[in-house]
C-alpha cells in the first residue's frame, strides 16, 4: 500500500517477535527509505524490488541498502534525449512532495534544459506558457491532476505530459471517488503523453539463471494470476520481485560458504552480529547474474543500471517507440510516435515581432496637402519679393512677411520625416530623422509664429501709444489712410527692433535645441502592445511594436 506508518508498525512487529530476521525486502519509495534508515540500527541488510527513489542512493544513510529496481535518476538522461530530439529547451515540472520525486526533477539532476517548478496544474502552467510538462507522482495524484488538466485544457496538440512508466496500463480509466471526471474526459486528456520507465523485462529472449526466458516467466505468471495483468497492482515489478530473490538466495549461498571458513552459520545471526551482516553485503555488493529482468548486478550505492523504454500512449493504448541505453548514450528509436497536431509541439508559444506602421495613404495624402503648402508659400515669397517696391509691400514690413513664409515652408517640410518609419528607413537613420523632425518644426515655428507674433506685436504698438491730445476725428481719418499710419508707426518704432525680435526667438530656439541634442539627443525607442492572437489557428501570439523618437527626459525638453 505505499504506507510508511502502516510498514513502521508491520516492521517492529516482525523485530520483535520470532524468529531473528536476516533481511528485510520493502516494495516502494516511502517505505523503503522507512526501513532502510532504521534496518542499520539491528545489522539487517534491506533488499528491495521496486523503490526508485535517487535518495535511497546515499551510502551514508542507507549503508545495508540493495535495490533490484535502478534508480529514477535514469529517466532524467532520457528525459534529456528526448527533448534534444524534439528542440525543447523550456521545461516544466509537477511534483508531489515526497523524497521519491523531489529528490528526481531538480535542474541539476536535468542539464540541458531550463526546469520551471509549480506545485499544481491549476492556471500556473498556462500564465507561466508550460508547453513541456514533466509530473512526477503517485497513481493516485495522477488521476487528480489529469482531471484538473482536463478541466483546465491543458492537453491537446499544445502539450505533452512526461509521466512514470510504471503505473497501470489503465491507471486513467479506474473509477476514484477522489475525482469528479468521466472515463472519456481523462482518456481525452491523458491522450499522445510519454512515459519513461526502466526496462523490467529482459527483450531479448536468453534464459536466465533460472533457466527460464522472460517470456516464459510471463506466462507462468500469468497463469498463476488467472486474471487480466493490468488489473493487478505491481504486474510490472513482478520480474525485478523474482530477480531480488535470486540475488538474496545466491547471496545467502555464498555467504553461507565463506562463514563455514570462519566456523559460523548463517542460523548464527543475530541483531548484534555485525561480521554476519558484512559478508552478506559482500555477497550482494559482488553479485552477477543473468535474470528475467537482464542482467543483475549492482552499482557502488546497491543500485542497478539499466535500459529505459520509452512509450507514448496512442489511442488509449501505450505504444513502443524507443529505448536508451544510458551506459552507451544510445537513443533506438522506432519512428512510430504520433501527434495529435501532427508534429512534436513547440515548448513555448512563439511571440512574432510585427511593427505597426504609418498608413501609407495617409502618409502620401498628407505630404500631397503639404507640398501644395510650400508651394503656396514659395509662390507667397516668390509674390513679396517681386514686388517688394510697391508702396502697400513696403508697409507691410515685406521681411518679416518673408520669414513668415519661409517658416511655414519648414513646418510643412516636416510632414515628410513625420511620417518616415521602419517602413522606409533603417533602425541607423532613426536618430537623424528624428533630429530632423525637431529641427524643421522647431524652426519653422519659430520664424512662421514669431513673425506674425512680432507684427501683432508692431500694430498693438501703434494703437496704444498714441498722442492722447490728437484729435478724434483725426483719429477716424487716420483709419481711412494707412500710409500715414504706417509712416507714424515707423517714426515710433524702428524695423531692425523687429528683426531683433524675430532673431531673438529664433536664437533662444536654436540654443535650446542645439543644448537638447547635444546633452539628450532624440533616439529610436519601441512601444510595445497588447499581444494579439492570430485569426488562423497557429500556436504564435503577434506582439505589436511602434517606434517612436524619444529622450530621456523629454517632457521637460518639450515644455
């Protein structure tokens, strides 16, 4: 049952009564780091068939630990091949909190690939985009984590699940009063996964040291069951079970040897005979056969090394399609996996970079409406320049018409780099014109604005400071002779005053964009959008780019 408070209890049972143990042989995970960790205490050696746990590795806290079942480390060099197959890099995992799986998905136990954790399916792979998806659990939390995925569509073309390869080949269709899924719903979720599991059954047909092939022990088992094998917990392990009894039998027969040249029995153990408990684990440590799960020998931490087979589940059926061989990193692969889209998914949603640029019939109407502007203005100076002798030109103040003129020529001109962007030129001219920009509206402004400001500025004058002590009606005549007035003007207030004018708002101009591009210059910036889903279904989004000119501090610089 996977119970360590059940094994405690059975475990000090079998200590404390008759007759003296000699070796304790626990089925899974949490069990056998139970017994392993406190078998040392009596001088007990723990032999067990199918606990996979990487922390039951360690020599230090379970010294007189043997395992026929390697460890889950091995999957983690298939995981590996698996995803340099198929091009993913981004890598999620689901974990339940024992020491069986937290000890396996670390990213220092996985190279190669970038591990993004999360505690349960509920929305956190979607917001985190997990495409790639490795759980490890217990059967049972499977089933509640598939009826979550289900419920929270995370399965289907855009997914793959990395599972253990040791549940029951129909784990999804039992009945849990644990979750509130129909058969079909986590069959459809459940569908193209990958399972990873250590190769249990010897594939090629040898005989063993029992003089049996591993198919022949699985249909001896068979018979004996007398029921459907995926009905029965534990079917798969049964040849690691059978293995680890061979082992303990030859190592019982080797020890037995090397006592009677010590003058002891193997009947003469006990809880506190430690020389016993060492040639046992010798004979262990130093076993060799052939057995129906292949051939048994153990590593320097009691564990196995051995193939991994690779299936995916096709159809509501697992299917075979490869193994890998860690000792000679070697993937055989059958070319029979098959995709719900088709192909292997990508491991993340791929962003597509579009920039959003100025509407070209926009942009061209608009430099249309703009040329014809500076064509009204050149024909505007070309107009006050041809006649700049008659009279009515004269009092006008013709120079300040003239930079009016040529100020609106600039501010139009700078309709054209306005509308300049990634459509037509390079992210290495964006600087220059984005200066541009600055440089044509600032200074055409300022000639266009300054000018009519300045003769506003000319005619207020006149109108304000004239003699109080002329007469009224000299005042209305004056009105019907603005030759006179203009004269008048003039004696009151000198031209070049104007031009100063107009040259001193036209130079603080100057200072202040020289100052700007010298000390924040305009550069090309990106403002990003919204992503946006595309209409045809493709596994992209479509993020929205616009460039822009901009310093760093740019309201200041604009106010």
């Amino acid at each position: 049952q996977c119970d360590p408070g059940q094994a405690t209890k059975y475990l000090y049972e079998l200590l404390y009564n008759d007759p003296i143990k000699i070796i304790l042989m626990p089925g899974c995970s949490s069990v056998s780091t139970l017994v392993a960790e406190a078998a040392r205490m009596w001088n007990l050696i723990v032999l067990s068939y199918g606990s996979s746990s990487p922390a039951l590795s360690n020599r230090q806290r379970f010294p007189t630990f043997f395992r026929t079942h390697p460890s889950a480390t091995l999957h983690n060099p298939t995981r590996v091949q698996l995803f340099k197959k198929w091009g993913w890099t981004k890598i999620a995992t689901i974990q339940q909190t024992t020491e069986v799986f937290t000890s396996v998905g670390t990213p220092k136990n996985i190279p190669g690939v970038r591990l993004t954790p999360f505690p349960t399916p509920r929305n956190r792979p979607r917001r985190q985009d997990a495409r790639i998806i490795v759980g490890l659990f217990y059967e049972t939390e499977a089933r509640k984590v598939f009826c979550e995925v289900y419920k929270e569509k995370l399965y289907g073309k855009k997914y793959v699940w990395f599972l253990i390869g040791w549940y029951a080949d129909n784990w999804f269709r039992i009945k849990d009063p644990a979750i509130n899924c129909t058969e079909a719903e986590m069959a459809e979720a459940v569908e193209g996964h990958v399972t990873t599991e250590i190769v249990m059954l010897n594939p090629e047909n040898t005989r063993s040291i029992s003089n049996m092939t591993s198919q022949e022990f699985i249909e001896k088992l068979q018979k004996r069951l007398g029921k459907n094998p995926e009905e029965t917990g534990g079917f798969q392990e049964a040849p690691l079970a059978y293995d680890a009894i061979w082992a303990l039998a030859l190592a019982l027969n080797k020890t037995s040897q090397e006592l009677v040249k010590k003058g002891l029995r193997l009947e003469d153990f006990n809880y506190n005979n430690k020389n016993i408990t060492d040639e046992i684990y010798r004979a262990l440590n130093s076993s060799a056969f052939e057995g129906v799960s292949g051939h048994v020998v153990f590593d320097a931490s009691g564990s196995r090394m051995a193939w991994t087979l690779i299936e995916q589940l096709q159809g509501g059926v697992y299917k075979k399609i490869g193994y890998y061989d860690s000792t000679k990193d070697n993937l055989s692969w059958y070319n029979n996996d098959k995709w719900i889209g088709g192909s292997p998914p990508a491991d993340y949603t791929k962003v597509i970079t579009t920039f959003r640029f100025l509407s070209q019939k926009l942009f061209i109407s608009v430099s249309v409406l703009a040329s014809l502007g500076i064509v009204l203005a050149v024909v505007c100076l070309a107009f006050n320049i041809y006649n700049g002798h008659v009279r009515y030109i004269q009092n006008s103040q013709p120079y300040l018409n003239n930079m009016t003129a040529v100020g609106c020529t600039l501010a139009l001109a700078a309709v054209f780099p306005l509308g300049l962007d990634g459509y037509h030129i390079g992210p290495g001219l964006f600087p220059f014109v984005c200066q541009a920009r600055l440089w044509l509206l600032g200074l055409g402004f300022s000639l266009a604005y300054g000018s009519m400001f300045t003769k506003i500025w000319w005619v207020h004058t006149v109108f304000t400071k004239k003699d109080d002590k002329k007469d009224k009606r000299k005042a209305r005549n004056s009105r019907e002779i603005p030759g006179k007035m203009a004269a008048g003007a003039e004696g009151r207030l000198e031209p070049w005053k104007l031009y100063a004018t107009v040259g001193g708002l036209v130079g603080f101009d100057v200072v202040t964009l020289s100052v700007w591009q010298i000390v924040d210059p305009l550069h090309r910036t990106i403002e990003e959008f919204t992503k946006e889903e595309p209409k045809s279904d493709m596994d992209v989004s479509i993020l929205p780019q616009l460039e822009h000119c901009s310093s760093t501090k740019m309201n200041t610089w604009l106010g």
